[in-house]
C-alpha cells in the first residue's frame, strides 16, 4: 500500500536518478521536477470538488517516468 512517505521518497529517488544522468544542480532541478509533478493539479485546483490529494510513490512514478526514460529530456529539466 502506497501512502505519501512513499511519495516523498519516490520524488527524491527520482531527482537523485536524474541528478545521475546529468549535471547535479540541487535544488533547482528539484523545484522544476516538483513543478513538473503538480502541474495538473495546480490548474484544476480551483474547479477541484476534492480539497484533499494524497500524492503516493505510485502517482509520482506515472507522472515523471518520462523525464526517466527520456535522457534528453532529462537534460532540459533545470
């Protein structure tokens, strides 16, 4: 069962990944990666019926596997 530690430390696995495969810039790779993981939610928050969101490891996964897989796009995430 996932639950949002799980979350947590599947956005950090993912930023170390991509840290990995490119230059290390901190912090700002893992603000664009946050940004990237909660862009859909930002813009339908304010027509949202649920005010609560649990992020789990595995919504974490789906919504940045491609930065994974993708190693040129990788690149373009600050």
């Amino acid at each position: 069962m996932s639950n949002s530690k799980d979350g947590i430390e599947a956005i950090a696995d993912i930023a170390h990944q991509v840290h990995q495969t490119t230059q290390n810039i901190g912090a700002r790779r893992l603000h664009t990666i946050l940004e990237r993981l909660l862009e859909d939610i930002s813009f339908e928050a304010p027509d949202a019926k649920k005010k609560s969101l649990a992020i789990d490891g595995d919504y974490v996964r789906k919504k940045l596997q491609d930065i994974l897989q993708n190693e040129d796009l990788s690149k373009f995430i600050l």
